[in-house]
C-alpha cells in the first residue's frame, strides 16, 4: 500500500479527533489525555521558528548585502501591510453593517465564559502606541528577546548581523556557512517534525469538541457565518484581485499551501506553519532574503483574519446591547484597530486582547466578550488560514515587487505540487 499524502493524513486526523471528542463531550478525562499530545506538537513548532528565521534571514540578507535595498523592502512591505490590514477592518466592519449578526440575540440564551485570564494582558496593550511597536523593535537584550519569542526584534538583529557577515568579506564565509547549514538542518528537522501532525491535531481538535459542545454555537449560528463568509469574501476578493494585480492566480497559492492551510486550520495556530510557508515560498520563486523577512514580519504587522474578526466581533458586541455606533464611532473603532493590532502577534490570545483594548473606546460593555469567549476557538480557526494565506502572497508580492522573483522556478515548482496533488487524488479514488 502506498504512502498516504501529509494532507490526507491531517484530515484522517481532523475527522477522528472531532469524533472523539463528540463521543467523549464532556468527559474531563478526554482533555487530560490528549491535551499533551496536542502541547508537545505546538512545542515542538514552537522550538524550530526562531532558529529558522535567525539563520534563513541572516543568510539571505548577507547575500544581499545591501542596506539601502534592505530599507527600501521593509518600506514597502510595512506599506503593503498596513493597506491590506485597513482592507481587513473595512470588510469586518462592512459585514456587521450588512448582516448584523448581533440584532435580536437574546443574551439570556447565552453561556458566559471567564475573560480574567485576558484582562492582565490587556493592560500591557492599552498603552502599546504605534511608536511603541517601532521603539520595541530594537531589542535590549537579545537573549531576552529569543526567550520571549519577540519575533521582531530577533528580524531586526538577524538584518543587521547578516549585513555585518556581508560587510567583513572573507572573513565572513565560515560565519555564513555556519547558517546556511543551520537553516538547512533546521527545515529537514521541521519535515520530521510534520510527521506527527496528524497526531497533534487528532488531540487538539478533540479536546476542542469534547470542551466545545454544540449548544454554545446555535445561538450565536449567525455570527459564525457571517465571519466565515467574509473571511471567505476577503479570500477570494481582496487577496485574490492582489494576487491578480501582480500576476498570481490566489488559487495557486493556496493549492501549494494545501498541508499547511489544513493544519493551521486544525491547530488554530498559525505558527505551526510558519517554518513550511518560509521553505515552500522560497520553492515558489521567491528569494530568501525577502521570503524570511516577509513572512515573520507579517506575523505581527499583517494578521488579515484577525483584524477583519475584531472589527466585526466589536460591531456584533454593540448591536447585542443595542448600541447603535455612529459613522464617527466607527472609524475611531477602525482607527484604534489599526493601532492596537500591530506588534503584539506573541501575546496569547491576541484578538481577544486587541478587543479588551479597544472596545472601551467606543463605549462597548466589555462583558460582551464573555458571551463569545466559549466559541472563539472556532472563529479562530478560521481568521488562521486567513493569516496564513495572506503573509504567503504578502512574500510574492514583494518579490514581483522588488522585480526579483523567478518566474521559472515558480512554474516548475507550482507544476510538481500539482502533479503531485493529482496523482494523490488518483491513489485515493
């Protein structure tokens, strides 16, 4: 028998752990079981990222070796993001306009969940400015920094030991020799890593089901559709007319970042895919240098699905009180997002955070969280992929942008992933 596909094998996985935990709803020892199969996976992706970005970055940017062309494509991409990311919170905002998924919910039908565990770490956001973020880049400590898994700080530091392998000439080579040997070691460990995905996400998935129980999500039925329609909308729309405006067909990329789309989904997590995404879009054309700069980059300035979900989470909030948010009230809600969003992707759960942050400022009763705290897990599947798809075309982009990607290394790659894919469908029919 042959071997089955990692996609397939996620999915196996997917499917049984949802069985499981829907067997087990509500038997406590479900989670005690399989809860540390799920933390030993996300730990074992968590152990991989930052070697991975220090050595594929310092090695691409030492074969850069150009400062002013290095300013010019963090430039360019803060820009990229920051448009994209406004897009989100329009589309968010748009969507609870349009469908109000919030009007006649009757909040004695809800269940609450405890937010405390989120109100500690909101504190530290509420006076995170924009010049924060950009004052914060610059680490103090490094070994700090590595230990907090302060992903921009490690960018910054990794550009600038890379420009300085560059700059020391022959000096340099066994330094950049050294990373280039790391990164390779590195993305095989990770493959390794992979095999046991589909085991990480049977636990995840069914300790979230077994938790989760159906009756939580009927009455609040609406506003999972409407969140999972315009994270849908901005898929297809929005990134793929981007896609389209540089030359991409959106559909190629998510078809090369099948596995990893359906294992961020399963996890929730998006750092569980992100040392995949760095190796399969520089696979795909584009160069080192910018594919590990872009990518990890946009895991703190370019969360898409997240953005989008907390515009439109925060509106939903307003019309389940009755409050009706003004023209005004809602461009400060759009122009605090844009604020409190950036710089924090490390804190855990980020968008729930951001919300507590910002919901005060337009008058919001922050107990509003508490009624949808028992269903995020399932929304946050969703603004994952979001996430995920959004920073792989963010590296394409800039390489067409920076006029250096390979367009015949993109169709040969793109053409084996394919290939592949269709002789997968072939063994399981």
């Amino acid at each position: 028998m042959k071997k089955i596909g990692l996609a397939w094998q996620i999915l196996i996985g997917l499917v049984l752990g949802i069985a499981v935990g829907a067997i087990f709803y509500g038997n406590p020892a479900i989670e005690s079981y399989l809860q540390p199969i799920g933390t030993i996976f996300i730990r074992l992706i968590k152990m991989i990222v930052i070697p991975i970005v220090i050595s594929s970055l310092i090695v691409g940017v030492a074969g850069v070796g150009d400062i002013k062309k290095l300013g010019k494509l963090g430039g360019k991409t803060i820009l990229y993001f920051e448009i994209i990311t406004t897009v989100a919170i329009i589309i968010g905002l748009a969507a609870a306009n349009i469908f109000q998924p919030g009007t006649g919910i009757n909040m004695d039908n809800l269940s609450k969940k405890d937010i405390g565990g989120y109100v500690e770490t909101t504190e530290q956001v509420e006076s995170h400015s924009f010049m924060d973020t950009f004052v914060n880049i610059v680490p103090a400590n490094l070994f700090q920094s590595l230990a907090n898994g302060d992903m921009l700080a490690i960018i910054f530091f990794s550009v600038f030991f890379g420009l300085g392998v560059a700059a020391i000439g022959e000096k340099g080579k066994p330094v950049l020799a050294f990373f280039q040997g790391v990164a390779e070691a590195m993305f095989y460990v990770t493959n390794q890593i992979m095999k046991f995905a589909p085991f990480g996400v049977f636990a995840l998935i069914g300790v979230t089901v077994s938790t989760f129980g159906v009756s939580s999500l009927i009455p609040l039925s609406k506003l999972v559709i409407t969140v999972y329609g315009a994270m849908i909308f901005f898929i297809l729309v929005v990134l793929g007319l981007t896609a389209k405006l540089f030359g991409i067909n959106i559909f190629n990329i998510i078809r090369i970042l099948k596995d990893e789309l359906i294992l961020a989904y399963s996890t929730a997590s998006s750092e569980t895919v992100l040392p995949k995404i760095i190796e399969k879009m520089e696979k795909f054309g584009c160069p080192k240098a910018i594919t590990s700069f872009v990518v990890p980059t946009g895991y703190s300035f370019n969360l898409d699905g997240s953005t989008l979900y907390q515009a439109l989470a925060a509106i939903f909030i307003a019309q389940m009180y009755g409050i009706d948010l003004s023209i005004a009230e809602q461009i400060s809600l759009l122009l605090v997002l844009m604020v409190t969003s950036k710089g924090i992707a490390g804190v855990p759960g980020v968008s729930f955070v951001v919300l507590l942050a910002t919901l005060g400022s337009v008058g919001i009763p922050l107990e509003g969280l508490a009624f949808i705290a028992g269903i995020d897990r399932i929304l946050d599947m969703a603004r994952t992929v979001v996430n995920v798809i959004g920073n792989s075309l963010a590296a394409v982009v800039m390489s067409k942008w920076e006029k250096q990607y390979d367009e015949k290394k993109g169709r040969k790659y793109l053409n084996e992933i394919m290939g592949t894919q269709e002789a997968a469908v072939r063994k399981v029919s």
